[in-house]
C-alpha cells in the first residue's frame, strides 16, 4: 500500500498575509513563539547592517505585531512585504507540524 505524501508549497503572495499571520502571533506554541521572535532579531540585525541612507526606507518597529500595524497603515517597503509573507507561511508550517 503506498503511503500518501504531503506536499507543502512556499512562495504564493496573493494573499491577505495581515489576517493571517495576526492569530499565528498570538499562538503559545513554544516554537512558534520562539520563532517569531528570532525572525525579529534577525530582521532587526540585517536592517541594522545596511547603510544610513537605506535604513531610513525602513520604519521603526518594535515587533512582527508592530510591522502588521504599520503594514495595514499604508504598507511597508517590499523587503518587508516579503518578509511578512515568508514569515507567515514558515509559521504556518510550524503551527501545522508542532501544534499539539
């Protein structure tokens, strides 16, 4: 009897990540806690490292919260877009492999 696969798939950015990624941040999954923030150290860290002048295309946040507040204010620079994205579907996964 073969075993059926599951096939997960990255990449789809049509839509509303804000809806989405809001609940995934309120989630206690340990993991899923510990990711989010990691993701925003790590976003923090590389925005840090970029030169004055393209920092200041970036807005101050405090949190991934924090950027979903400013992206339904009016958007963000694309970077941060993407970023949201990727950071939601990772999380998703997450939820879905380690939720108990």
């Amino acid at each position: 009897m073969v075993q059926p696969i599951q096939i997960y798939l990255f990449g789809d950015q049509t839509y509303d990540v804000n809806a989405r990624l809001r609940p995934l941040l309120s989630d206690t999954n340990p993991i899923l806690t510990s990711f989010f923030e990691r993701v925003y150290y790590a976003i923090r860290a590389e925005i840090a490292r970029l030169p004055l002048r393209s920092r200041e295309a970036f807005p101050r946040f405090s949190s991934i919260a924090d950027l979903l507040f400013r992206q339904r204010q009016g958007g963000l620079n694309p970077a941060l877009e993407k970023a949201l994205s990727c950071i939601y579907q990772l999380g998703y996964f997450i939820r879905l492999a380690f939720h108990p």
